[in-house]
C-alpha cells in the first residue's frame, strides 16, 4: 500500500508544469524575504539608534549601563566613559557598555 501512494506522489509531480519542481522550492525561497524584513531590519534598526546614543554621550548625561549600574558621565573618551556613580566614585568604563540614556530625575 505505501508503495502505491509514494509511486502515485512521484507519478503526480513529473506530470505537473514545467515549473513544478519551482514550486516545491518556492516556501523556502520565500522565507528569506519575510526573516529579513522581521528579524534582520529591525535589529539593525536598533543597533544604528544604540550607537547614535553612543557616540552622542556628552559629560552631565545619566546612563545606565548594561550591569545597572547608574551614573553620571564626568567624561567620555574615544573608547571609554568616567561614570560618577556616588560623590568622590568615579569609575572608567567602555562606552559600549551604556544601555541608555536615563531622564533627568528632579530632586525634592
């Protein structure tokens, strides 16, 4: 019986159009477009926003790092950042490590 079915698939696919053998590969040609367009673009949408964060710190910002730690950025390098994080604390860190830029936080 199951040899039946799998001569009767073969049988079915070689009497097709010419382009039936195209359209067997058609789902896999098509799921490059749809993960460029959900996963790549995006990410390099964010990555493109992240280093124009980076490249914009400027001494006074509150960042917070990838280890969450929060601070003030005293200075900034070609490569590095000196955070602030308590009064007389400075630390030196990579630039890449700053997530995000922190709003301004009013004092009471």
């Amino acid at each position: 019986m199951f040899m039946m079915l799998s001569l009767a698939f073969a049988a079915g696919e070689s009497s097709g159009s010419p382009l039936g053998g195209l359209w067997s590969f058609l789902p896999i040609i098509l799921i490059f477009p749809i993960f460029y367009f959900l996963v790549i673009m995006p990410q390099q949408k964010t990555r493109k926003k992240h280093q124009a964060m980076i490249d914009n710190l400027k001494s006074g910002d509150r960042v917070v790092t990838s280890s969450g730690i929060i601070g003030t950025v005293v200075n900034v390098d070609k490569d590095a950042i000196v955070l602030q994080v308590a009064p007389n604390v400075k630390i030196r860190m990579v630039k890449g490590s700053v997530s995000e830029l922190k709003a301004e936080e009013k004092e009471s």
